[in-house]
C-alpha cells in the first residue's frame, strides 16, 4: 500500500507538470512561473496543489474567478492512477532489479497521457512524443528480456504490423481518414505489447471509436439537453457525420487496458473476441 501511495503522488506531480507541457508545446517555453490564463496572475504554491487545488477553489482562479479547465485534475488523477496502478504491478522482491524497466514504463505512461489529450485539443500528435513514445517501448521489451533469438524478429516487426492497418488508410486516403500521427503512435504500441495484442489494440481502437462517436452524435447531445446541462453544449455543438474526431484517445486508451492486462496477468483473449469480430464487420 505504501508503494501505490508513492507512486500516486508521484503521479499527481508529473500529472502537473504534463499539464504545463500539454498547454504551453509549440507556444512558449515550460520554463517560467504558471500564471492564470485569462487574467495573468502569477499563481502561488497554494493554487497549484495537484487536484486538491481544483476542487478547493471550485474550479475558478482566486483573483477573477474565471474558470479553470477540468483538463488540470484529470491529467493529474489519470497519471496518478496510472503510476500508481504500474508501481502495484510489480512484486516487491523485484526490487531493485526492476527499477529501470519500472522508470520507462512511467515514462511510457505519462507520454501516453499527454499524447491523448494534445490530440482531443489539436487532433494532432507531436512528432517528437510519438518518437520518444516509439523508442521507450522498444526499450522497455529489451528491458523486459526476449526468451530467444527467434523473438527478435517477432519483436522487430511488432510495430509494423501493428502499424500497418492504420499506414494503409492513411496511404489511400491521403490522410484525410487517418493521420500519419496515429500509425506512428500504432507503431510504438506494437513494439510495447507485442504483434498479437499490438494489432488487437488497433482493431479495438476502431470499436472504441465507433461507440464513442455514435455516443457523441446520437443520444448524447439529447441527454444533454433534456438534463439541462447548458455547461457542457460545447462537448456536441457542431459534431456531423463529417467532424474530425481524434483517433490518437482511442489507441491510447485500447493500449493501456491490453498493458495492464499484462502487467497484471489477466487473460482478456475471451473478452476481445467479439469485439474484433465486430470490429471486422
């Protein structure tokens, strides 16, 4: 229990830092004092507070009482839940050996995190995450150990294959129904979880993508509506049949439930059956 609160604190840290990164990429430096958005202020200690800071303050800044973005907490909660959930994966007479492989898989995770949400907020994945993305999980199966020379190859064209679905549409559209971004990202997911599992997470990807998006264009905006929701209009307004929606999220989310899987040793080949059936048809 003590390692799950370590490394969940930990989390919330990098959590935080991985909002500072997500807002400011391609903007401004990361370096410098994080002040409020909309009226500037240079923000203290007290506001800065991973999570508890959000809900302490009501979501709002303590000068101009603009709102703050729910992104903030729930980087922060995710990353933590997603160190801590890595840091219980691994027996504690692991210790020390593991701790290198430990490091690249919170590496992996937190990449992964910033990855989806630069994605829902550009619907673009930077080059140099995805890379660094694609290298740390080919670091973290050699890490982890090949039982034979004859897995090398297996492991060498994890990525491609995994990849290759996605590089296809991609190809034959001319990227208006897949980005390069996202086989990229497939490419780094097939050398974390192997070409079987690689793969699945893909096709897995494309049914998380369906029911989300029928959600968003269907019963949704309904629901929404007859709840009287007004705040969260902005989460539908505009969506068609033709509205661009990120597949980055979707890969993202598919490749962590299969990892975990595997870090926790449960067998999900029953539960992903029907859907990659469903996901052929």
């Amino acid at each position: 229990m003590i390692t799950v609160v370590i490394f969940g604190i930990f989390g919330l840290i990098v959590g935080s830092f991985l909002n500072v990164l997500i807002i400011r990429h391609g903007v401004r430096s990361v370096g410098g004092r994080s002040t409020c958005m909309a009226c500037g202020t240079q923000l203290e200690w007290l506001d800065m507070i991973p999570v508890f800071s959000w809900i302490l303050l009501y979501g709002k800044c303590r000068r101009c009482y603009a709102h703050i973005s729910p992104q903030y907490p729930l980087v922060e909660a995710t990353t933590a839940l997603l160190f801590a959930l890595i840091g219980y994966s691994v027996p504690s007479t692991a210790y020390p050996y593991a701790l290198p492989l430990i490091v690249v898989y919170l590496a992996i995770a937190a990449l992964l995190v910033a990855i989806a949400v630069y994605d829902i907020r550009h619907t673009i994945i930077p080059d140099t995450w995805v890379y660094m993305f694609g290298i740390l999980a080919f670091v973290s199966t050699v890490l982890h150990g090949l039982p034979n020379n004859s897995a090398w190859i297996e492991f060498l064209f994890a990525g491609p294959i995994a990849a290759s679905p996605l590089f296809f549409l991609w190809l034959v559209s001319g990227g208006r129904w897949m980005g390069l971004g996202d086989a990229k990202l497939a490419l780094g997911i097939g050398w974390l979880l192997g070409p079987i599992l690689g793969i699945t997470a893909v096709f897995f990807a494309f049914v998380i993508g369906a029911l989300v998006s029928v959600g968003i264009l269907l019963p949704l905006p309904h629901l929404i509506r007859f709840l009287g929701i007004t705040s969260l209009d902005k989460l539908h307004v505009g969506f068609t049949m033709r509205s661009e929606i990120p597949f980055g999220p979707f890969l993202i989310f598919s490749c962590i439930i299969i990892w975990l899987s595997i870090l926790y040793d449960v067998n999900i080949s029953y539960g992903f059956g029907p859907l990659l059936l469903l996901s052929f048809s």
